[in-house]
C-alpha cells in the first residue's frame, strides 16, 4: 500500500551560500524549513512541470549566463549560474539556489532582498523519468516535457510552501525566468476566448477554471425548434445543444485530466465546494456546507450538506452520499493513480483522511477549537452548532470529512472546487463489496483499508465501471452517448437543488471534427453555441436566423497557454541550447496572425498576464530568428540532417494542425526531417502522458487560480527532497 510517511521531525541546517551585501541587507532574517522523510510525497505539479541540472532524469543542463563574483553594478535581471547555484536577479530580489554545502558569493545591490533556498535530494524516493513515462504520468507527476532540474523543483517546493504572498512571487519569478531559458516548452502565446453563440441564448459568463453550469443559462422562449438529426432529438429552448470537437479521456472523474471530462462533470457532479458563475476569490458550498481548519491548516473539516442523493440512470437507482463516500472519492483518485491524481499525492494525505459523525466532531471541537473563515469574515468556532450558525445552514447533514494536508498550501480549497474531485457513490463502485469495504474501514475512520478494495490504472473495475456507466449527484446525469458523435445529459430529478424550472432540462453535445460541417450546424440553428478556428471567425459574424443574431465574442483574455512541448528524454530535445535555438524558429507572428487571427498575445514563460511572477526582465523575448536558431544548433554541435522530427496534433484542431504545418516548414529549413502527424483526443493523451512524441501542441487550461498552478504542471521534475531550507534577508 502506498502511504504517505508522517513528517515526524524538522531537521534545521545552517544556510552555506555566502552572501555578501552592498547595502543593508540583514544577515538575519526569516528561515522556513522543510524537512520530507521518506515516502513523504513533495511533488508538486498542477496539470504537469519540469526541470534539469545535474539530474537524474538525464536532461542535459546549461549555463544560463555568467559565472563568478559580480559587481553591484553588474547586478541586472537574469541568471547567473555559479557552480552548483543558481542565481536569480529580478527587479525586486535576489533568489539564490542550491544544494546544501554550496557556497556561491555574489554583491547584491542594497535595494534588493536575498531570497536562499538551500536543499537536499531524498535520491532513493526520487522516481526514475523513465518510470513516471511508462506509468502514462506526464502532465501530472512530472510536467509534460518529462524535464528535470533539482533547482527548478526545489525552487517550486519552496513557493509551495511559502506562505508571504510577497516572498512567493519572487520566486515565481525565479521559475519563470528560468522556464524561459531552460524551454522545456516554448510558450506560443496567451490565449483570447473565442465565444459563438446565438443571442437567444442568455445568461453567459467566463470562470478561468469552470465551465458554465447549463442550467443556469436559459434561452428565449421564441428560439428555434430544429431537428438535430440524432435519433429524436430536437434542438429547442430547453435544450442547450453544442457543436464541438474531441470526446472526454473519460467519463470517470478520477481518470480524466481534460476540459471535456471536467466539463462533463461540472454537469453531472458536485464538489466539495466550488466558485459560483464568475466568482474567483471565494469558493461557495456545494456538497460541504461548511468547513474549518486548525491553526496551521493542515487539518480541514468539512460538513457535508444531508439529503444528498446520486443518481443511477443505469439502473434508474439512487444512493445516499455522506463523509464516507467523500473520504472514499478522494482516496479513489489517489488509488488510480492517473496523471489528475498529483493534487490530491501533493497536497493532501488522504490516508490520514477521515470520515466523522457529527457526534465526533463536535466533542473534537470542545477541546480543539477551529478557525472558520467565510464571506470574507473569520471565526474561532467551538462547537458543531457555533460552526453552522456562522455559515448561516440550519439544514440535514451527512457527516464530517477531516482531510489531512502534510504541509499547508493556501490554494487548497481550489483543488477542491475541480470536478475530478466529484464526490461518487461508494456503494454503486463497489457492489457486493460496499459492506466489506466499510467495515474494513471501520465506517471511513481509515480509508488506507480501501487501497485493497481498488487498483491502479484503467484495469480497476471501478473505474470500467464508472468510465462507461457514470454516475453523480450534479444538475445533470449522463442519459445517452455514441463515441465520437454526441454525449446527450439530462436535468437529473434527484440533484439536491434541483428547482421545476432549470434554465435547461437538456445538453447535447454534437461531435464532429470537421469546421465548416459544425458551422454548418449552427447556421441553421441545430446548435445554439460553437466550437471554431479562430480562422472561420468571418463565416459566423452577422449571421441571423428568424431575427436573432450571432454572436462572436473576443474580448476576454484567458490565463490560458497555448504551448509546443519537447521531450527532454529524446536527442536532440535534451540539450536545451537545441530547445533555445528551435524557439527562435518559430514564426510567432504568423501563428498570431494566420492561425489565430490576433487572438494570441505574447508571453515568454509559464505564468500568464497578470499573474503574480509573470515578468519581462531578464528573460529571452524569444522572436523569429533563423540566423540566432542556426547559431545555437552550431554552438550545440548538432547537425540537424541526423534527426527526424514527428511534430503532432489531435485531429480535428485545424488551428494546431496549422501551426505544425508551419513548423514544418521552417524547421525542415534548418535541416530537420520533419513530419506531421494527428491522432484523435484520447489516443493524443495517452500518447503524450507515457511521453511517445517528440514534439506535441497542447494549451494549458489551470486547475485552480493559483502561480503554482502554471509554474508547477509545466516545470515540476517529480524531485523529492530529505531537506529544503529557505532563508530570507
């Protein structure tokens, strides 16, 4: 059984970098020290990361810039690598780091703080690249270029860690000025929505990380009634019918890590909590109607909402959910062990987790009081009735879930508003099992007894069940689909705030990987919104149909990225001065231009506009350059004629097909033997995750609102450290 070791001593060691000051810089100052033991996971990781320096994923390393002592004067915004350090200069800091015993010494101009953080590699805990690549963990344990560098991660772990949102962001910036050097991937630009959608539809918004709820949009009662061409279904006012493309990696919460498959499940599941429409600062309640934490928030108690039922259409059955069937969820996703399930191996200890009954927490809350905090107000609460009253709920409960984080981490409670954490039922999961399994686990006090009940990967019944008969406690249940040609969901009867007038009883999703055939579609009002390339945009402008309008909307800029990814593992991608001299073969403009139609903003590195730690200073502005791209291929004595490159796409994404087209082009002008290649969405991610490519395009999409979440999912290398130490002065 994979459990996660308890940190039981902190172990502090005296910081060697020898810093010297120009001004009056402390010598002093705050120390924050980690210490992991063995088994103790640290991995960061969002959605996917990277590394390099010295490690043992094989990944060749560079010298950023200059090396020895510098001179204040000399102290500019950029890299210095010195010896086993690096140094990073940015417009506020120094962030210097390295591994425990290295000395460095460097002036440091008096308007600058010094930010040191000092590590130890836990090497026998360190999983092997090789290892994370067969176990399809790309994109999730380690970032998607499967690129590490113990620098970059101990950097990561320290932000992590951190909790002075002042002190994060320079190291943020450390990270990104360092993806941008490094290039693991090349960032192609920052993404602008594009939105098609007719005007009788009402009610629209944007959330970064979630997709709309449908029943909270509704339509004019005067839209069209058309025909979809789907057995009987009809497109009309109470059906919210999309054109799309893709299909989701699957229809079971744990082993999808997707916007199709999270956007299923933000239809058919309820989270723990989530954001409400726009709402980005505050999560609301959705399955916890209340929650708290002990001082050091390591320890989250969350109680869960009564009455609850997730609903079987298989069966046409339902099943009650408590603090049971959440503990299980949780531990379910660290169990199967797809790429998603890094949050949860990173952040929470879901071993250590568990399931109370009401009566259990409020004797807990006599004698260990908590801090609540909601609607932008704090309390000390005492009792299960003072926790209650302060989130104003007077209604049915369903037990208490205590989850267990090994360090606190201040983004948590959005990882707990993304679908993949959809409570399900455990009792439909497991069958003739379920009273076993309970009892096993004395009622959900210890859900490590489960481990036995599941197993990894796509093999787990579980998961064969829930990927083909899903089922939730959401607005909408799965009530139809054929793969790869439409996925119809239905107002479910049983969702807990289901209300006789939805904005929608109905979703269907119309599957087809041919542009003009969708826009086709949505001219004749079959769909009532769109998915498109950026290049069709003048097909659907002032379009209009029985006196509605369409509409294309473009105004939104997305913390999204849209990025090339090399694999590190393979020649010649693991010498990042090839990595730097391809990103100066790329023909930004044009890809803006041709491929996007202006609706791609620039960006240099792993943080999005305006994010904290996205900085312009001290960073490569990467341009078309084909002379600068010849020059570092001959600075790396590569001879480009040796290599063949397979650039891919998933099918049915002309804009991305465009861009390896492009690439082609310019690449094979360098010498390469380039070809161009799509697979369709599922066979493109299992393809991707076990690192089978040589260069992919892929957009970024975050988990939660949170640096971390960009900075981690694309640089994170999986290093786990005995140590790690962070000094500020």
């Amino acid at each position: 059984m994979k459990a996660k070791a308890t940190i039981a001593l902190l172990v502090v060691f005296l910081v060697a970098f020898s810093v010297v000051a120009s001004g009056c810089i402390g010598g002093g100052g705050k120390t924050t020290t980690i210490t992991q033991s063995p088994g103790t996971s640290e991995s960061p990781s969002g959605g996917q990361t990277t590394s390099q320096a010295g490690t043992s994923g094989g990944t060749t390393t560079s010298s950023p810039t200059q090396t020895g002592t510098q001179t204040p004067a000399e102290v500019k915004p950029g890299i210095l690598e010195m010896g086993d350090v690096y140094v990073i200069v940015t417009d506020k800091s120094v962030v210097v780091v390295g591994p425990k015993g290295a000395s460095p010494t460097v002036d440091i101009p008096k308007d600058r703080k010094v930010i040191k953080v000092e590590y130890e590699v836990d090497e026998a805990n360190t999983p092997d690249v090789q290892t994370l690549m067969e176990k399809g963990q790309g994109f999730g344990a380690i970032d998607p270029a499967f690129f590490r560098d113990e620098h970059v991660d101990a950097l990561i772990v320290a932000a992590r860690r951190e909790t002075d949102p002042t002190i994060r962001t320079e190291l943020f910036k450390a990270v990104y000025m360092l993806g941008n050097k490094l290039v693991p991937e090349v960032i192609l630009g920052q993404n602008r929505q594009l939105r098609v959608y007719w005007d009788w539809v009402k009610g629209r918004y944007y959330h970064p990380t979630l997709a709309e709820r449908y029943d909270l949009l509704s339509e004019d009662s005067n839209a069209p009634v058309v025909k979809i061409g789907i057995k009987d279904y009809t497109n009309d006012p109470d059906t919210y019918t999309i054109a799309t493309i893709g299909w989701p990696e699957s229809f079971d919460p744990a082993m999808t890590y997707e916007t199709f498959g999270w956007e299923i499940w933000h239809e058919i599941g309820d989270t723990l909590v989530t954001y409400w429409k726009e709402e980005t600062e505050q999560v609301s309640p959705d399955l916890a109607v209340a929650w708290a934490h002990n001082k050091d928030g390591t320890e989250w108690y969350f109680l869960i909402r009564g009455g609850v039922k997730a609903y079987d259409p298989w069966n046409d059955k339902t099943y009650p959910i408590d603090a049971t069937d959440v503990a299980f969820t949780f531990l379910r996703v660290e169990r199967l062990g797809h790429s998603v399930s890094w949050m949860v191996d990173s952040f929470m200890d879901v071993n250590h987790s568990a399931a109370l009954t009401e009566d259990e927490f409020d004797q807990y809350l006599k004698e260990h009081p908590l801090i609540a905090e909601f609607n932008g107000k704090s309390t000390e609460v005492k009792s299960l009735d003072e926790l209650k009253q302060f989130f104003g709920y007077d209604g049915e409960t369903a037990g208490v879930f205590k989850l267990v984080l090994p360090a606190p981490y201040a983004p948590v409670l959005g990882i707990l508003a993304d679908p993949f954490l959809s409570v399900v039922p455990m009792e439909y999961l497991l069958g003739d099992k379920y009273q076993e399994a309970l009892q096993a686990s004395d009622n959900g006090h210890n859900p490590s007894a489960w481990w036995n009940y599941l197993s990894e990967g796509k093999s787990d019944p579980t998961h064969q069940l829930m990927h083909n008969n899903p089922v939730g406690t959401g607005p909408f249940y799965v009530k139809d689909y054929q793969k790869d040609a439409y996925i119809v969901l239905e107002y479910n009867p049983y969702y807990w705030n289901a209300t006789s007038t939805p904005g929608h009883k109905r979703v269907i999703y119309i599957i087809n990987s041919d542009a003009m055939a969708r826009i086709n579609i949505f001219k004749t009002g079959t769909a009532d919104a769109v998915a498109i390339p950026p290049e069709k945009m003048d097909t659907v402008k002032g379009l209009t149909l029985q006196g509605f309008n369409s509409v294309v909307q473009t105004d939104i800029l997305q913390p999204i990225l849209t990025f090339l990814v090399f694999n590190t593992q393979r020649e010649p991608f693991n010498d990042p001065l090839v990595r730097e001299a391809l990103a100066y073969a790329v023909p930004y403009d044009q890809i803006k231009q041709i491929v996007y139609q202006g609706l791609l903003e620039r960006n240099y590195g792993p943080i999005p506009k305006p994010w904290p730690g996205y900085t312009e200073e001290g960073i490569a502005k990467y341009n078309y350059n084909i002379a600068k791209a010849k020059q570092l291929l001959n600075q790396a004595g590569v001879d480009p004629t040796q290599y063949k490159i397979e650039l891919i796409y998933n099918e049915g994404n002309s804009a991305r097909e465009k861009i390896m087209t492009l690439l082609q082009n310019v690449w094979s002008q360098l010498g390469f033997q380039v070809t161009v290649n799509s697979y369709n969405w599922p066979t493109y991610l299992d393809k991707t995750e076990h690192g089978e490519y040589d260069v992919y395009v892929v957009g970024w999409v975050p988990d939660y609102l949170d640096s971390d979440n960009w900075v981690g999912p694309f640089l994170y290398g999986a290093t786990e450290f005995k140590s790690l130490e962070v000094t500020v002065g």
